[in-house]
C-alpha cells in the first residue's frame, strides 16, 4: 500500500474479544506489520484507555468499530419474540455450568456516537468500520481529525457503497474469512461463496475493477503465497487474523488457541449461536445444537456471554465461540513477530 497509507503489507486484523491486544500490537510492529485494536463489546472509557496502552508502545496502530444496525433497533414484536424464545433455548446451556442468563439487553454495542465522539477528540492514526458504513459526516469528521477511514465490505456492491462516503481505503472481506462478516447488503442467510470469487483474491479482483481506492484483502490468507496472491490481485495490504490467534501475545481464550491445533475440529461453518450475527467458528457442539439461532446482535452476544466465560473457564471449547477462517489448519503458536516475519520472507 502506498506509504501515504502503510509501510507494510501485512496487517493484524482487529479481533474484538479481547483477542487483538497492545502486546499483540507491538509483536507485530516489531515483525514488520501493523496492527488495530478492536472497539466492539469495549465501553468507550475501556476503549480510550486500551488507545492510551498502545500509545505507550509509540507503534503506529488502528481501531475497529462495529457499526450499529439502525433496522434492528429497538427490535420489533417479532424480533423480540424471537430474542426470547432463544433466550429460553439457552437456559439448557446456563444450567450446564451453574451460570445465570441476563435479561435481554437491547443496545447498539456500548455506545457507538460516544466511542466516534472519543475518537474525535482524541485521533487516532486510522479507523475502520464493520458491520455498516458509519456515514459521510462521520467519515469526514475524522478525516479532518487527522485520521484515515477504513471502510469494510464483501461484495462489488458493498464497496460502491463505501466508495460513496470517500473513505481512505476499503477492506475487501472474502466469506472465508474467520469471525464476524463485514456484510451489510445482504438477505440474511449465510453468506455463501460464489462462483465468481471463489477466492479472497478473486473477490479482491472484481473489486479493484469497480473501485480505485487502495483496498487491504482479508480472508483465509494464511502464509506469504496467500500474501503474494491478493497483492497480485490488486490488494495493497493483507489483514491477517487467524494466522495470529495462537500467537503468544494473542488474548484469545485459551481453549480457543488450543482448539485451532486440534485435530478433533475438521471444519469451520458459518452461525449466528454466539452472537445473532453471522460468523465464522469452527464447528463445535455449540454450533451444532443451535443452527436456527436468530438474527439478533448484540442481544445474543450479551445472552451467551455468561455460558462463553464458564465454558472457557472449564477448559471446554464446545460451548465457546471458535473463531477460525478456512485456513485455520495452518495456524501456529509462537510469537507473533515471527509469523508476520514469514508472511514477509515469502515477499
């Protein structure tokens, strides 16, 4: 990518969860890359005080927010009646483990204009949004800030979308990518791949043709062939999430790590069980028993949450959102300075 923009191909995905962390910022520097924090699930003051950690660090970094959907809220009779109903399902899973599910809560994820308000007020070097387009005024409020707008999408018309808004750059995020989907153009089925970007560098491709601006591909790009592929493509810069979550300095949740290198999980598949919003997890007993899940975030994040906490402090990766790419056979442990190193060494 332009050094107007980066200095390095190779960028650490935000992972909201506590995945993505200064510590995890810095390795990544220190390898060659750059990396983002994520605001999603974070209050504003847990938000300001994270960008305040990483500033300590004096490396260069970016911060994800979740744009809120408006359609969803407050949700309606129906969508509500829905809430509830899987609220109950779940009571199952909370006796499972002594634990006590949480009323409904029906929020826009922690404060979205007071997060935008911070970030105003205290600029950071770039921001990217998932989920939705957080808006032109909002986009041109931070650009004045002295910030550079990332916008994400998944498809061609996703990405003429952003480009209206005159973001910076746009992430171009391939369905076979691991955790939530960028998706906001979409019927709510589960995003499939197409036959005509079957791959993240394909999709990259069909979108380098509709749009100009620089464009950072994600999804399943797992070691430098994948790198060099995306580039070639038309990407000027790789995010990269997988390949760093059984990083040392990753803070994903330990029977997460470990569930990535065991070879009892043979797939990844796309549910919205954890948090009423597609994403991709490795397929475990949760995802199995809870395929029909609703459309509902956050209410079912903040519903599953207490289950996901017991689950991970049993050391049990069935009743844990599992994360994972298409790729995801690929990750190791180790430092995340080295694995941003081999991503460049095949440069």
């Amino acid at each position: 990518m332009p050094e107007s923009l980066f200095e390095t191909p190779v960028i650490a995905a935000p992972m909201a969860g506590g995945t993505s962390t200064p510590a995890l910022l810095q390795a990544v520097h220190v390898g060659g890359g750059m990396g983002f924090l994520a605001a999603g699930y974070k209050s504003p003051e847990a938000m300001t005080a994270e960008i305040a950690a990483a500033r300590a660090l004096k490396v260069p970094f970016g911060m994800n927010l979740f744009v809120p959907d408006p359609g969803q809220l407050p949700p309606g009779p129906v969508a509500r009646a829905r809430l509830e109903s899987y609220r109950t399902e779940l009571e199952s899973e909370a006796v499972r483990y002594g634990v006590t599910l949480p009323p409904l809560r029906l929020d826009d994820d922690d404060a979205w204009q007071d997060k935008i308000d911070a970030l105003l007020a205290d600029p950071v070097e770039y921001v990217s949004f998932a989920f939705g387009l957080p808006g032109k005024p909002a986009v041109q409020a931070l650009q004045k800030a002295g910030t550079l707008v990332i916008s994400s999408v998944t498809s061609v018309p996703e990405a003429l979308a952003a480009a209206e808004e005159g973001p910076d750059a746009i992430a171009v995020q391939h369905s076979s990518a691991g955790g939530h989907t960028a998706a906001f153009l979409s019927s709510g089925s589960a995003p499939t791949d197409s036959p005509a970007a079957r791959t993240t560098a394909e999709l990259v491709a069909q979108v380098r043709a509709a749009v100009e601006l620089p464009l950072i591909a994600a999804g399943a790009i797992m070691d430098g062939a994948a790198l060099r592929d995306v580039l070639a493509a038309g990407a000027s810069a790789a995010q990269i999430g997988t390949a760093l979550v059984r990083t040392h300095e990753s803070g994903a949740r330990k029977p997460h790590k470990d569930a990535l290198g065991d070879p009892s999980f043979t797939r990844t598949a796309m549910t919205r069980a954890f948090t009423g919003r597609w994403a991709r997890s490795l397929v475990n007993e949760f995802v199995v028993d809870h395929q029909n899940a609703p459309e509902g975030y956050p209410a079912i994040h903040h519903l599953t949450s207490p289950v996901r906490a017991a689950s991970s402090a049993a050391g049990d990766p069935h009743r844990l959102n599992l994360w994972a790419g298409t790729g995801w056979q690929q990750s190791r442990e180790g430092s995340a300075e080295d694995v941003v190193r081999e991503f460049l060494r095949g440069l």
